[in-house]
C-alpha cells in the first residue's frame, strides 16, 4: 500500500476529527484540569525506525502512576473518570495532533515503550518499526495487547504486510464502533 496514500488520509481524518471533536476535547481538558490540574498525559514511545517520541492521551490515571505497561499498572492507578475516558476511547482523542505531526498514522502497531525490551526486541525481528505507530490497528481489534509481546509483534508484522486501502479503513470502523479494546490492567 502506497505511503503517501495512507499519509494524505491521516492527515485528513485527523484534522476533521480534531474539528469535529473540540467541544468534547475542551470539556474532557476542563474536567481533567478540575480533577488532577494535568488532563495531558505526556509519555516516550518507540516511533517510526525506533525514534522516541512524545504520546499524548488524556490523563485516566493519577498522576504519581509510574511509567509502565498498562497491564502492569496497579487498577487503582485509574481514576473514576479515566475508566469512562478508556472505555468510549476518548482518551486517545489527543494522539489524533500526533498523526498530524506525523510521529504516528490513525493505523498501524500500537507505540510500545522504550522499556518494553521484550517487545523492541520481537518488532526489531519483524520489522515492524519500518512503519508509523498508529492509534489502532489489527492488534487492538483482536484485542491483543502488549501483555503478550511476541503475538503482537507477529499481528504487527501481519498488519503492515496485508496492510491495503480496505484494511485501513477496515480497522478504524471496527474502532469506531467498539471492537478495539487498547491494553487493560490487570486485576
């Protein structure tokens, strides 16, 4: 599937996501501020060729929570309203400026973290860095999260090499009507 192709509709969806959402985003950014005074959540991941770059979410746990995988989070790490944030998505509304920096793509593997040795590794194997991190991809609607490296790495390397106009598109509507999951935390 042709690069740019993909590029010129990120950057599309995301401008019209971020128009058509900006009621939401303010009202999300007002409660967050009220709640923690930071409704950004600020984290280094793993980009395109392995370049770190800076993710941004909506805060849905405390701000003391250290920098982990999700699914080694403590569950009383989330805040009351993060759980809503994660369950309707909502929190993933800031990454949508990442796509239009163009650090991420809507599509493609979730951006691990540089501390996740494990999954670097599995990517670096599979060439999954050769591509731009995305928002949701074939992982997330399989609900694959990055509890188990070495199955996503290998979902990841599948996506981008079955990726076609008709997948894109494919995972975000599966997205967008609730199939994807994101990582969870264990209980």
């Amino acid at each position: 599937m042709n690069s740019t192709i993909l590029r010129g509709f990120d950057i599309v969806i995301s401008l019209l996501g971020l128009l058509l959402t900006t009621p939401v985003i303010v009202l999300i950014m007002l409660i967050g501020l009220f709640n923690t005074g930071s409704p950004i959540y600020r984290q280094e991941r793993l980009g395109l060729n392995q370049v770190p770059f800076i993710l941004f979410k909506f805060r849905t746990m405390t701000p003391d929570t250290k920098s982990v995988p999700t699914h080694l989070a403590s569950p009383g790490a989330i805040m009351p309203f993060g759980y809503f944030l994660r369950s309707t998505k909502l929190d993933e509304l800031p990454q949508l400026y990442n796509v239009l920096k163009g650090e991420m793509s809507l599509v493609g593997p979730r951006p691990g973290l540089p501390n996740q040795i494990e999954l670097t590794n599995a990517r670096q194997k599979l060439k999954v860095f050769s591509v731009r991190p995305g928002i949701t991809g074939l992982a997330q609607v399989q609900r694959i999260d990055m509890s188990t490296p070495h199955l996503l790495a290998k979902t990841d390397a599948r996506m981008i090499a079955e990726m076609s106009l008709y997948n894109y598109f494919f995972y975000l509507f599966l997205t967008f009507v609730g199939k994807g999951i994101g990582d969870s935390i264990n209980s």
